[in-house]
C-alpha cells in the first residue's frame, strides 16, 4: 500500500510539473506576442511622426481606406473633428504646409492587443507665420486593420493653436476643404 501511495504522489508530482511548464510556456508565448505586438506598434508611431515631416502622401499610405480619423478637440477650435481618409489627407496636405520640421520625443506606447494600442509623445514646431513655438503633449488610440490605421483618435490642447494667431486663423489653417 506504502509503495502504491508513494508512486501515486510521484505521478501526481510529475503531472503538476507538467502543468506548470504547461502553464508557465503559454504565458511566455503571450508575453512574446506581446512584446511583437508592442515593437509593431512602436514602429507604426514612429512612421506616423515621420510621416508628418515627409508629407501627406506619406502619413496617408498608413492609413486602411475605410479609415477615420478623430480629434475630439478639434471642435473647440471649429475645425472638423472627425475625417475620412479622403479629408484626412487634404487635411494633411493643408496642415502640415503650416507646421514644419516637427520635432517629436517622450514617444511611448502602450499595447491593448494586436490590433489596438495607445500612444503618448510630445510635439513642437514653429509656426513660419508667427514665429511661435506650438508645443503640446499628445495621447492617440490606434486601432488596426490589417496592419493599417483603421481610426486614429487623437487627444491634444486646443490652446496650444493660439501660436498659429488668432482663432479665425487657426480655422482657415486647418480647414478641409479650403
């Protein structure tokens, strides 16, 4: 009887290592996809920023063609809050004739899963018509769709525009069909 309990309690021994292992290779296998997911990420940011320096044609080109784009501040501002990737560009193409050499840091990303995530950073630049400096801190979700921007919700300080002059001229700057 001794020696049947005692190959019983090695048997179990062996199968709660199993688990274990089991256990402890599936989290490893999470927090690697995890880690994939976050560098993927980081790297769609990074192209994001970039794009703005390179020009509409380039930041569009992240962008799935059902995309669309949010800036829930930007009514405050009495500019268009929500665009298509359409708008979005001619945005852009309007925007960033405005807003030159930006400069971008404190970068960081923050993984929901593969196919949404989080991003703060902070961005400056002087406004050629002012002289100005324009500096806010930002927050973005991104949700993806086949590895493509498929809503980009962008959170920023409607005050910071005051460098662009006065509102009226900060509706015309960033006006989408102008």
């Amino acid at each position: 009887m001794k020696f049947t309990l005692f190959r019983l309690g090695r048997i179990f021994l062996i199968i709660l290592s199993l688990t274990f292992i089991n256990e402890a290779q599936s989290q490893e296998k999470i927090l690697n996809q995890k880690r994939i997911d976050a560098s993927k990420h980081k790297a769609i940011v990074d192209d994001l920023l970039n794009g703005f320096n390179t020009g509409a044609r380039a930041t569009i080109q992240l962008f799935h063609e059902d995309a669309i784009i949010e800036y829930p501040y930007a009514y405050s501002l009495g500019t268009a809050s929500k665009l298509n990737k359409k708008e979005y560009e001619t945005y852009l193409e309007n925007a960033l004739s405005n807003m030159p050499n930006m400069e971008f840091n404190n970068v960081k990303v923050y993984t929901v899963n593969k196919n949404i995530f989080w991003a703060e950073f902070h961005g400056e630049f002087t406004v050629p018509t002012t002289k100005k400096r324009f500096k806010s801190d930002y927050v973005v979700r991104i949700i993806l769709k086949k590895s493509k921007i498929l809503n980009l919700k962008e959170y920023w300080n409607p005050l910071a525009a005051s460098a662009f002059s006065e509102e009226k001229d900060v509706k015309d700057i960033f006006k989408k069909d102008k």
